[in-house]
C-alpha cells in the first residue's frame, strides 16, 4: 500500500472516530433530557470507547508512517 494512502486512511480514521464521539456524546446530551440516566451513560460510554479506538489506531498509524512528531 502506498504511504498516501495510509496517511490518508489514519485521517479518516481518526476524523470517524471523533465523529463518533460526537454523536455519542449528543445522544447522551438527549437522553440525558429525558431522564434516561443509564442509557445516557451507555450511550457515553459506547461512543467514547468506540470513537477513542477508531482515534487511537489512526493516531498511531500515522505515527508509524513517521508524521506525526
């Protein structure tokens, strides 16, 4: 695979992971309004997991192809 296309692929990955987070951070925010206590914390918990993998392998990733300092 070329370098491009990896430093590309660690982007994406990392830009879909906060993404993720995102939503589930919003989707507790929602819930949260609703009184939905531990759906809120799951829907959290989910996203934050979720989008902190996805995150964590595109930031190391890009790590190895040596662009990030």
């Amino acid at each position: 695979m070329s370098p491009q296309f990896l430093q590309r692929l660690a982007k994406f990955l990392e830009g879909l992971g906060l993404l993720i987070i995102l939503v589930g951070l919003m989707m507790s925010v929602e819930m949260g309004m609703r009184d939905e206590g531990l759906s809120s914390m799951r829907a959290e918990t989910y996203g934050l997991a979720a989008g902190g993998v996805l995150f964590a392998i595109g930031w190391l990733l890009e790590r190895a192809l040596g662009s990030r300092d």
